[in-house]
C-alpha cells in the first residue's frame, strides 16, 4: 500500500490490520464483507484485550485500504465499544480522527 508520506510507523499499522483480517477470515480484502470485517475487529480486540486508540488504528488501515486503494466508497464500519454495559455503535468516522 502506497500511503501519502505516512511515517513508517503509520505504514506498519495499516499493514498489520489488514494482514490480520486477512489471515482471520481467509479471504483477499476486496472478498471480505463489512459484517466480516466488524466481526474480525470486535474478536481481534477481545482476544487482544486492545484499547480504544489501537482499535481506532485497525480501522484507519481498513478504510485507508478500501477508500484509497480500492476506491470503495460504500463501505462504512461500526465499531462497539467495549466499556459500555450492552453494545452501542459507533459510525465509522463520526468519532475517529482518521486522514483518508
């Protein structure tokens, strides 16, 4: 993935987030639903016991794949919240200070 100038930092997170989705659900990006991919995320932070800037960052690497590289402009990722007491959801990008 070619990323604007990122730091490198940046270039391997993105990287990680989507080699993880891939290797969890087995299948090339362009293949993988939104259902999936949420699914993916929700699991990967549980198992991880991630926080919420680094599931934020999973999920900057997923949209710069599919918005920038693919050109998809029709995915749109919710993200649960894992402090509150039932599942509430969050558009993807309503809370996220993403550069795409």
């Amino acid at each position: 993935m070619l990323l604007d100038g990122r730091p490198k930092s940046t270039i391997i997170a993105y990287t990680r987030s989507v080699r993880d989705l891939m290797e969890d659900i087995g299948k090339v990006p362009l293949e993988i639903t939104d259902e999936e991919a949420i699914s993916h995320l929700n699991k990967y932070r549980d198992e991880h016991d991630l926080g919420s800037s680094t599931v934020n960052s999973r999920i900057c690497g997923l949209r710069y794949l599919y918005h920038r590289v693919y050109e998809e402009t029709g995915r749109s990722f919710t993200v649960a919240h894992r402090s509150a007491k039932r599942y509430t959801h969050t558009p993807c990008g309503t809370l996220l200070r993403c550069t795409t």
